[in-house]
C-alpha cells in the first residue's frame, strides 16, 4: 500500500465510505491474489490478499480505478462512490498477441515490485511452466523454483528444496494451509503438486510474515486452483510416463465451483509385458487426486472445502512391497464485517507410509505416520488508506506414531510397537503494515510454543548426559540411564515457547525502485529424523522433548529492487545473514530409525549461511526469461558435549551438506508465432561437499577406509542444458523436451571401495542419476 495523495478539499471534509470486493478471472470467476489496484486520483495503491480481496476507505466522489496482474489484461473502471460499495473487477486472461515482435505486458511480477513491502519472495506464473522444459514430461512447481535464486535441491532425484543452505525439513509446505510432510512421488523425482490443480505458488525465504511459523528457512505456500464457475470445462494430458485429467464447472447457479484432478503413471503396465515371471508380479507407479469445491453468499461471504490424496505403490514381485502417501484437508470459511476480513480454517494431513517384506523367517510389515489437525482464525483489519492491521491465532496437534512392526505367519520376527509421540503447538501473531510518505513499514510479533505430551517415558541419565564421549575408544555412546519417569495419556512431558519479532522495511527512491530491508525470528518444533541430504520416503518426523531444544534462527536481509526500460525488465539483489542455534547432528554409526532413545544418537550445534542473489528478469518481447545467480556460503558447527571431546571436525565450522558457493541458472522463454514456442534452461553450480578417504589400514583382514575432515572436499561441478519446444492448434498443445542435452554426467553422490583386481588400491564411484532424458506430452482441452 502507498500514502494517499491530496484530494480536494470537500473529498477530505466529507466522511470516509468503504469500497471493497474481489478480484476475478474474467473467463471463470476464479479469485486473483496479488493484483494490483491504482487509485489515481489519491496517488493510491491497493493489493489484494491471499484470497484476491481488497478494502480501501476512501471519500465519497468519482475514481478512476486501474487494475492489474501478471497475465491478464489491464482492467480501468470509474466508480462513483457515494456509499460502502462492494465491487468486483473482473481480468480477461491476457492472451499471447504477437505485433512487431513484441508481446504486450502491464506491469512487473509481483515477486519484483517495487512498491510492494515483500522481498526476498518467489511467485510462480504456474500457467506458463507447462511451456518451460520438464523433467520426464511432467511440468513441476518445486522443480521450477530451483531456477530462482538461493534455492536448490541436493541432487536430481529429489523435489526436497534447499533454500538459503538450510535443510529440507526447514521448509513448510503447505497446500491449501494444509501441511504436507512429505511433498515428493516416486522417491523423490516428481512433487505430489499436479500443474492442472495449482493455482499459485509462492515461497517466502525471508521477510516471513507474522502468521506463518513452524520452521526456520522457508515458507511454500500453495493453492488449489477453485474451478470455473461460468461454464464446464477440461482438459486431459498424455505423456510417456504418466497421464493427467481435470474437470471443473460451476455450483449453484455461478455462485460456486468445483474442480477435479487426477494424475497416474503407468510404467508398471509395461512390466506386463515381461517373460520373467517375477517382473509380470511386480509394480512401481504413483497417483493422485486433487478436488475443491467453494460456493459464495451474500456480498463477500464464502464457504470452500479442498482435499488432495495421493499414493505411491512400489511391488517386488512377491518378495515385497511398500506404499506411502499424503492425504490433506481444509476447510475455510470466510466472511467481511465491516472493515474486517475475517477467516475460520481447519485442516487435516496424514502422512503414512507401510513396507512388506515376505520373505520365509524374515517376514514382516512396518507401518509408521504423522497426522496434523489444526484451527486457526485470522483476521484483516484495514485500518486506513495506508494501514493495514492482521492477527489471528490457533491451535495445531500432532501424533507422531515411529513405527510398528508385525510379523508376518512363521516369521521369527518379534512384535514391536512404538509409542506415538505427542504435542500440541499454540499460536498466536500481530502484524501492522503503514505507508509514511517514502517509507513502508511492516512489523509484526507472532507467539508460538509446543507442549510435549504423554503416553512416553523419558529416561534420566548419569550425569543428566544421554550422550558421553569415550575417549579410550574415540567415540560417542550412550550415556547410563538411572532412572525413567512415566508419563500418562495427556501428561504434559515438557513445554517449550518464545517469541518470533518480524520486520520488514521499504524506502522507494524513485516509482520504479526501491530499497528494502527484513529480519524474521523463527522457531522449529519438529525436526526430519534423517542422516542423508536427501529426504526419503522412510524418514519420519520427531518432536522436541526433553533432550532436545527447538531450532532458532534470525535472519537479516537488504535488497534493492528496480524496473528498467519502462517494465521490460525487473532487477533485484539481496545480502542476507542467517544464524541458526540448537541445531542437531547424528554421532558416528549412529542406527536412527528403530531407535526409542533418539537423545543418545544426537549432538547439538549451531549454523549459519550468508550470500548474496541477484534476479534480472525480462517480461516483455518475443523473448522473456529470468538469470538468476547466488553466491553464499552454509556452514556448521557441532562443538563438543565438554571440553574434553572433539565434536564434529574439532568443534570448527565447516560447510553444510547444502553448502553451494556459486548457483547460476538462465532460463527463456521464445515465442516463434501464435503456434509454436520454444523454452530452454542452463544450470551451472558448484559442486556440493562431501568426504574423502584420507588413510587406509588394515584390521582382521580387512582393508579399512579412514576419512578426512567431514566436508572437506567437494564433488565435480554440475552443469546442464534442458530444452523444449512447444505447438498450439486449436484446444491441442504438444510438447517435445529433452533433459540434459548433451548428456552430461553429473555426479550426485560418490562412494569409495577396494579394487577388484589389487586389495591395497581405493577406488572413488561416482552416482549420476539422469543422463539425456527425451520427453513428449500431449494436451487437449475440452
């Protein structure tokens, strides 16, 4: 929002009135987030929330009202204000309109404004990313993101993103407000996010607004498209590997809609067609269905429900088998009193995952979950012309269940279960957002805790130490339990709390630039119980307790933003800071997944990462795209427990297994005609750490590997370049892509052994795990 301008001097005597509504999608009535609202004769400018409403108090008189959006057409409406009015603008889609060489844009993404307080934000424009290079044929959100700076993944296999060199269980994902634990199919390759069903993506990496906390480095924030409400339509995707179908139309005579999606692979069909009997029993496919359905009363009131299941299904012949997926919940009610924009939301997700091992004395089954059930209230007070006043609070639950384990008939396997781990996290946030003259101001403070709750027992050790280091054998064991103390069902076990202070800060030098500046606090309470870079579908999350405090992290940030060339380009740059304390490694050796005393497998640390990222972005012409480079530094520090152990590396920083010091990436867009465009990415990054052999002995026979310094060393330089090229005919599109075009092997991991052929010779292997991939798809809407 900007400061109102002087307006005539009658306006100004004259009692304010509310002007207030939506802002919609022309062709199917479908609500616009971030869109842009100019009030010219007040020097005003408005945006529309997370749910495309917008309030504005202003005199009674005549206005000209200029809209606008990324991707659709610049609306202009005079309004005749004598009263609280309730209006909504309505923006055609902006078609692709080729006139000497240029295709026409209004404004830049709202990622790049200027006169927007948010920085250190990535927006996605998710129609446009079926046209952008794919991996195996399936457009991607998450993937997409990698393309932005300070993002990245550790390695092709997963969607799991790295943002700011933190972890990937320091990203909340959340669709619909739902959270999604576990956001990747088929191991990894593919996000669980189906292009068809996504509205809007956006990530937040830093200036986190107040209403958001849980985790330390990022915030995804997804929705669902909401169907059109004009007319039914869909739309049906056939690639090499999977298959896509959406179907949407309106409820209750337009005042609603609903919408459908479905995706599957089909790889496994092909198994079929195999002579070996145990390959014909086999399986390995994934699917998933998104629906929503709102429906709106009155003026402003709206009632939406959305959902999202999806299932990966992996099948050895008879041997074994697992199956793991999310399924996710909301609903929402919103409704206007006045100048308040007010929202009830509750959610539900479930993460489970179960193996099956058939295999004579072996044979068992494995089940293990988390499930999230959460109420929260928000409200959005407009305050004035230029302020804007938002709080809320709520109440999430977890149940964490580790694993139970059965065996199966004749298996000398015994009966386990775990006990679910319990908590409860109470929130509460304030946030005010002011324009003065230049100077945009946004600060806010948000109030969140955890209650660690019964049934458990929580075991006492020597020394209050459940991890000690011998230095006899030069390494850490458990510590000597003494006592245990029972907690029953409810019992509160331990409580954890504290406050997280946002602040965010816009000073604009001129209409087209500005500098900003943003610090943010935030707290984790759940951490991924992993000892890999990358996420697995087997990994399960753990709460804080006892022995384990919550992550903190503070981030600072200073960025400049500017349009050139009268909106053709848009150019930022950002340093940020980021320190991160309580955080957590695994000793040597350390068995993390049946374990029922995580403490003693634990060490605590500290990190940090700092960098700077620069986005050129061009909007306009035949030819549009974005550069974006990073380069920064992540490190860790794991001290030891006293000052008579070593630690992790002598208690010295030393990188993060997400440390990438340069991350380049070139991506464009070029549209040859009405029919055919082409697309292409360049990524060039250095190389992430990792730890070499640095000695070798021999002990009972066996040759033994001794390693250097963790992360000592890094792995080659990955580099690559995808290309595509797209035609439209009609309601068809079909889309050629190739992956990696001159197939470049890009070692994701690597592995150390004896040679074959001379026992006192170590060998490094190098795991890549794409070379040239060719990829078609073809689209057809109905």
């Amino acid at each position: 929002m900007a400061a109102a301008g002087a307006g005539g001097a009658a306006a100004q005597e004259a009692e304010p009135v509310r002007l207030s509504g939506y802002v919609r999608v022309a062709e199917n009535d479908e609500v616009i987030r971030a869109a842009r609202l100019d009030i010219e004769e007040r020097g005003l400018i408005i945006g529309t929330n997370r749910f495309g409403f917008y309030s504005v108090e202003l005199p009674p008189g005549r206005y000209s009202i200029r809209v606008t959006s990324l991707g659709y057409e610049t609306v202009t409406e005079v309004v005749d204000l004598r009263e609280t009015t309730s209006l909504d603008f309505s923006l055609p889609l902006r078609p692709v309109i080729v006139t000497e060489l240029t295709v026409t844009a209004d404004r830049e993404p709202p990622d790049l404004d200027p006169a927007s307080l948010d920085m250190s934000v990535v927006r996605l424009d998710v129609p446009s990313l079926s046209e952008l290079p794919l991996v195996l044929g399936e457009a991607d959100p998450v993937r997409t993101l990698t393309l932005y700076p300070g993002i990245s993944t550790a390695n092709d296999a997963t969607t799991a993103i790295n943002v700011r060199g933190g972890a990937g269980d320091e990203n909340q994902i959340r669709l619909d407000d739902s959270e999604v634990f576990n956001p990747a199919h088929a191991i990894g390759l593919f996000s669980t996010f189906n292009s068809d069903a996504v509205g809007d993506v956006t990530l937040y990496k830093g200036g986190i607004p107040a209403r958001y906390g849980g985790r330390l480095s990022s915030v995804l924030e997804i929705h669902q498209r909401e169907g059109n409400s004009r007319e039914f339509e869909g739309a049906a995707t056939i690639g090499l590997l999977s298959s896509r179908l959406s179907l949407q139309g309106p409820l209750f005579d337009g005042r609603g809609s609903w919408l459908v999606a479905g995706r599957r692979t089909y790889a496994d069909l092909f198994l079929g067609l195999s002579s070996d009997p145990s390959i014909q029993e086999s399986a390995a496919y994934f699917y998933d269905l998104n629906a929503k359905a709102n429906a709106r009363y009155g003026a402003t009131g709206q009632v939406m429900l959305s959902g999202y299941f999806g299932r990966d299904r992996l099948r050895i012949g008879t041997q074994a088998s697992a199956g793991w997926g999310n399924a996710t919940g909301t609903l929402r009610w919103n409704h206007v009193f006045g100048p308040v924009f007010s929202h009830l939301t509750v959610t539900y997700s479930d993460y489970e995952y179960h193996l099956q091992n058939n295999f004579n004395a072996q044979a068992a089954s494995l089940d293990a979950g988390i499930r999230n059930f959460s109420v929260t209230i928000d409200e959005s007070w407009d305050v004035g012309p230029s302020d804007r006043l938002e709080f809320g609070l709520g109440l999430r639950s977890y149940e964490i269940q580790p694993a139970n384990i059965a065996p199966g008939e004749g298996s000398a396997v015994i009966a386990t279960e775990f006990e679910s781990r319990r908590g409860l996290s109470p929130e509460a946030y304030i946030e005010h957002e002011t324009e003065i003259g230049r100077l945009g101001l946004r600060y806010g403070l948000r109030a969140a805790g955890f209650i660690r709750r019964g049934a458990a027992t929580v075991y006492d050790y020597e020394n209050g130490a459940p991890v000690v280091y011998r230095p006899a054998l030069g390494r850490y064991e458990p510590g000597a339990v003494v006592d245990s103390t029972r907690y029953g069902d409810g019992e509160t076990i331990i409580s954890y709390g504290g406050l997280e202070p946002r602040l965010g800060l816009r000073f604009g030098l001129s209409d087209a630039s500005s500098l900003k500046a943003s610090y943010s606090r935030t707290r984790q309470y759940l951490r991924l119980v992993t000892n890999t870079n990358s996420p697995t579908p087997l990994d399960l999350w753990d709460p804080v307790g006892p022995y384990v405090k919550p992550h903190v992290a503070d981030q600072f940030a200073l960025g400049y933003v500017s349009t050139l060339a009268g909106g053709r380009y848009a150019l930022s740059g950002e340093v940020y800071y980021k320190r991160a304390r309580h955080l957590i490694d695994y000793v040597d050796g350390a068995d993390i997944y049946f374990s029922r005393r995580l403490e003693t497998l634990l060490l605590p640390g500290d990190g940090r990462g700092y960098g700077v990222e620069f986005l050129l972005r061009k909007t306009r012409g035949r030819l549009t795209g974005w550069a974006s480079y990073t380069l920064a530094r992540s490190d860790q520090r794991t001290p030891g427990l006293t000052a008579a152990d070593p630690g992790v590396n002598g208690g010295d920083w030393y990188p993060s297994p997400y440390d990438r010091t340069h991350d380049f990436a070139l991506t464009g867009l070029y549209r040859l005609g009405e029919d055919w465009s082409l697309g292409a990415n360049f990524v060039f990054a250095t190389g992430l750490p990792t730890t070499y052999p640095v000695a070798r002995y021999e002990f009972a026979g066996l040759i033994l590997g001794e390693f250097g310094p963790r992360n000592a060393r890094r792995l080659p330089a990955y580099h690559r370049l995808d290309v595509s090229a797209t035609r439209r005919w009609g309601r068809g599109e079909l889309q050629f892509g190739l992956f990696n075009v001159y197939n470049r092997f890009n070692a994701q991991a690597i592995a150390f052994r004896q040679n074959r052929d001379s026992r006192t010779v170590t060998e490094a292997v190098e795991t890549a795990v794409f070379g040239l991939v060719p990829s078609i798809s073809y689209r057809r809407n109905f």
